[in-house]
C-alpha cells in the first residue's frame, strides 16, 4: 500500500473520530445529562409565573437569600438529590442585580452586577435555573451552531 493511502486511511479514522466524538458529546447534553422534571412544577400556574428568564432568575435569587430549599426546588423544575439538599446554603451576600442576558428561544445566560453567571431553559413551557454542569455546557456549546 502506499504512503499516500495509508496517510487518508489514518486522516479519516481520525475524522470518523472526531465526529464520533460530538456525536457522543450531543446524546449526552441532550437527553442524557437532562434532569428528570417534576410534573408538580409544571402546571399552567407555574408556566405564567416563569414566563421569563428575569422571572426565573428572581425567584432563584429569592429561594437562595432564604435559604428555602423546597422554593429552590420550584425553580429548578425538580426535586434535589440527597447530596445537593446537603451541600444547599442560603445565600449571604447582597442581592444580585442582572447587568447582562443574552437569550434565544429556549435558552437564557443572566451575568448580574457580582459576576455570578447562570444558565437558564426554557422547559416545557416554562424557565428555570438550571445550575450549571457538564450536561448544561455540551448544550450551550451546541446552541452556537444554531
């Protein structure tokens, strides 16, 4: 065989590769890494009360300076697992004031005045905070394609 072949055998197992690769990468964001919502937290009540990401962000801000995690849970859209209800702490500091958003369809990343940055969905019709993971940077990393 010649050199020539051998060299796009090898620039096309590499290519398969990399398109395996994000392939894998897209599953993953997308419906594995994807929490299980709780119906509860998806009534029409709760769809016009999240109606927006600034509403979604205030009501993350106001369940993190109470430190209640039930209403915490209300903006996730989900129940916590035992290790996240263990490590949830009422937030201290001042309340943070949105500075920045940028928004698409189903998708919202509020920077506020102390640099916190939080990525926000759209959810079966309704937003919520979703705490950022490898799951939530696969996704925004797919949405630039868009």
């Amino acid at each position: 065989m010649k050199k020539s072949h051998i060299i796009w055998i090898g620039i096309s197992f590499l290519a398969f590769l990399v398109i395996l690769f994000f392939i894998l990468l897209y599953i993953y964001g997308f419906s594995i890494s994807k929490p299980d919502y709780d119906a509860e937290y998806f009534t029409q009540e709760h769809i016009e009360k999240y109606s927006s990401p600034e509403a979604a962000f205030n009501h993350h801000v106001k369940a993190l300076i109470s430190g209640d995690a039930e209403y915490y849970q209300e903006g996730l859209g989900r129940r916590m697992r035992e290790w996240e209800l263990k490590m949830f702490k009422p937030y201290e500091g001042q309340r943070p004031k949105i500075v920045s958003i940028e928004e698409d369809k189903d998708s919202a990343y509020i920077v506020t005045d102390n640099n916190w940055g939080q990525f926000f969905e759209k959810v079966k019709g309704r937003w919520i905070f979703t705490p950022e993971d490898w799951g939530v940077n696969i996704r925004a990393f797919f949405r630039i394609f868009r």
